[in-house]
C-alpha cells in the first residue's frame, strides 16, 4: 500500500491578501474625488434674475381705457358703445387727448381667440403702446 504525503492536505490561510483592500481604497478615493470636484465644476454656471423694481421694469401707463368684448363680439370702451369699425379712430383720439394711455382688453370667456388676435391688431395700428387682456365673468 502507497502512503500519503502530508504536501496535499489543506492549510488555513493566516495572511490577508493586499489586491482587494487597494481595490477597495482606489474605489473609495475615486468617489471621494468625484464628490469634491462635482460642485467646483458647476460653480460656474450662476444665473442672475432681475429684481422685480429694477431698473428694467416698464413704467405704468398714465391712464388706462377699459375696452370690453361681449359674448356677440360688441365692443364698448370705458362703458361707452363703439361700432367696430369706428374703433380704431375712438382709439387715435382717446391717444392724442391723454398720450401714454394704455388698454384693458377685456373679453368674454367664450369669445373666438381670433376676434382677439383681430384686436389687438387693431389697437396696434391705432398706435397703443401698453395693453393687457383679461377675461369677463359675465
């Protein structure tokens, strides 16, 4: 009968191997590495916004001319009837008495947006400056 050596038995391993430690540091100090330097490239992308009373900012007109748009497309401005084709004349007097005058365009809910693109091509011809649209309850 052969004999066995003792070469071939299993020993405990005492050591602690070095590779997966230096794996796990160079891991580590990429993440770090990667956390400092992310706001430092981004810092540089800095974006003001105006103040909302700069300098910037549009002067109110002096008087203001309510212009109302009914539901059947009738026009009527400061409570006043106007015929739609006597609008832009209304307009270019109204502005040559109180220059600076803006319009308050306001209009029914239900009303056709193209009655007011038509509109607002109007008071742009009659030489309005400042205007604001808002809508009716009624």
């Amino acid at each position: 009968m052969q004999r066995r050596s003792n070469l071939r038995q299993l020993r405990l391993i005492t050591e602690i191997s070095m590779t997966p430690l230096v794996n796990l540091l160079l891991v580590l100090l990429l993440l770090l590495l990667f956390l400092l330097a992310g706001p430092l490239v981004q810092g540089g992308r800095t974006t003001s916004l105006p103040d909302a009373g700069g300098r910037n900012a549009e002067a109110p007109p002096e008087a203001v001319a309510k212009l109302a748009v009914g539901k059947d497309q009738s026009l009527s401005l400061d409570g006043r009837p106007v015929a739609p084709a006597d609008l832009k004349g209304t307009l270019n007097q109204v502005l040559k008495d109180r220059p600076g005058t803006g319009v308050l365009v306001q209009v029914h809910r239900e009303l056709p947006s193209q009655v007011l693109v038509d509109l607002m091509d109007t008071l742009r011809q009659a030489g309005v400056q400042k205007t604001a649209v808002t809508t009716l309850e009624k």
